[in-house]
C-alpha cells in the first residue's frame, strides 16, 4: 500500500469565507500516484473547517448567513466565555463544530469518487493568517 502526505496553506483575506480545494485536492491526488483508496482532507486549525457540498454561490452566501445566526460574531466576553481568555473567535469554533472537520473521499480509477455536484470546501471563520490543510491519501 501506498501512503502521500500534503499540507496546503490558505491565507483567507477576511474573517469569514469558504474556498473550493477540490483542483488543489485533485492534483494531490495525480502527484500520489494512487488509483485505488481514500483521501481524507482535513483542516489542521479549531477556527475552520472541511466539507463537501455544491459549488454555487448562492449556497455559500447562505452558509455564511445561517452561521452567523447561529453563532453570531460578538467579541464582548460576557456573550461568549471563551473570549474572556482574550481572544475574539468563540463563534468561529462554534461555526467549525457545525462544518465539520474532514472528509473522507473514496478514490477509484484515479479520481475522486464523488456524486454529481460534490467539491471539497475550506469554510475559514476567523481568517487573516495562514492555516494549514492536510491531504492524506492511501492506497494502491
């Protein structure tokens, strides 16, 4: 069996937002080698998160908004216990408990064995500095 390891870096330019890894994803998975198996990708950071939807805009635009009402962003330490600890993100770990932290994607013939709209997504909920991803893919 074959192993591959990669990290890649996302430096999101606001707070909030969510970008498509799926070609970054793919190209991994053509630098592998690997015809058969499974790839997890993962974010390696408690303020983000992983998953697997459509592509579409619209959706996105309601991810951000469902969340924000969920978890509203409110740096004030008497709405969240864990910015008395100085820091701001509470919301962001709560938004990344509801969107998960990995996928698993089942690999065959080369590719990644998705439904008909699938893509990998990084959701980042408390951005302005580099985070890392990991790809991890193992098989024959």
């Amino acid at each position: 069996m074959k192993t591959y390891r990669k990290e890649i870096v996302v430096n999101y330019p606001s707070r909030r937002g969510f970008v498509n890894l799926t070609p970054q994803v793919e190209a991994c998975l053509r630098e592998s080698g690997i015809r058969e198996g499974l790839l997890l990708c993962n974010t390696m950071h408690i303020t983000s998160s992983v998953f697997i939807n459509d592509n579409e805009q619209g959706l996105h635009h309601d991810f951000g908004v469902w969340l924000e009402q969920l978890a509203p962003f409110n740096p004030d330490p008497d709405h969240y216990h864990h910015n008395r600890t100085g820091e701001d993100n509470a919301d962001a770990h709560l938004k990344r408990q509801v969107m998960g932290r990995e996928v698993v994607v089942a690999v065959t013939n080369g590719r990644l064995d998705f439904g008909t709209w699938e893509q990998i997504f990084y959701g980042e909920f408390d951005g302005l500095r580099c985070k890392r991803i990991l790809v991890k893919i193992i098989g024959e």
